[in-house]
C-alpha cells in the first residue's frame, strides 16, 4: 500500500513538471519596440510556466508590478544585472518593469491562461512611456 502511495505521488510530481514550460525573456536596449525593451514585449504562458528574464546589459532588471498583477501571485524584484526566474501562480495579466528604465517605457504583459486582454488595466500614475508602451503591446496582443 505504503508502495502504490509513493509512486502515486511520484508520477503525479513528474507529470506536472513535465507540463510546464520554461520562457525566456530578453531585456535589450533596441528592438521593434524601440529602446528600452524587453524580447518578447508580450508572452502567452500557463500557470505552472517559469519566465526567466535575462539582462543583455547590467543596468537591466526584471520586477512585478504589484498593483498590475493577480492579486495572489508571486511578486519578484531581480537585482540589477542578474537574471531572475518567475513562476506563474496565478491566472491572469502581469505588468512587468525595469525598475531603472520604466520613466523609458521598458515594460511588458505576461499572460497566464485564458483571459481577455482588453481588461488589462493601465494605471493613469504610471510614466508616460510606460503607458504609451503597455497601449502598444496591449494593441499587438489584441490583434493576435
């Protein structure tokens, strides 16, 4: 009995680690989006999924934005110039920042699972860059 328990639970962990995928994400000074960037801007994952965000310069991180988040999730602050790995709790749309470069719209969406990004909120006290940056990628992500 004690036997079949144990490799219940084995197969049952193995499994679900099979199932979740592992993104990267490049933080870079220039791309299609213009300066500041991250590669992608917008990422489609499931919950379970890590994001692990890669700085091409030291002055890069990689953060949560706490009130652009499901409430329940993780939140990360990467130290500037280190990569950092995100696993997805939560259902639902994450604002991501560099905290050094936001004022320069260095933003990004992650979505986990299914959901509508029409009703991704962009808060009217983020930089202007930002704002104008997160409008782009949530009009990229619309029309996908």
């Amino acid at each position: 009995m004690l036997h079949r328990l144990i490799m219940t639970i084995t197969f049952t962990f193995f499994t679900t680690a099979a199932l979740c995928a592992e993104h990267t994400v490049k933080l870079v000074n220039q791309n299609e989006w213009g300066t500041m960037a991250f590669e992608p801007s917008f990422l489609k994952v499931e919950v379970g999924d890590t994001v692990t965000f890669e700085p091409t310069d030291p002055g890069h991180n990689a953060a949560t934005i706490n009130y652009m988040m499901p409430w329940r999730a993780n939140r990360y602050w990467g130290d500037i110039g280190k990569p950092i790995t995100m696993e997805i709790t939560e259902q639902g749309f994450y604002g991501i920042e560099c905290a050094p470069h936001i004022t320069m719209g260095m933003v990004m969406i992650i979505q986990a699972g299914d959901g509508d990004i029409a009703e991704f909120s962009i808060p009217k006290t983020l930089p202007k860059q930002a704002k104008l940056r997160f409008n782009a990628i949530k009009d990229y992500a619309m029309g996908q």
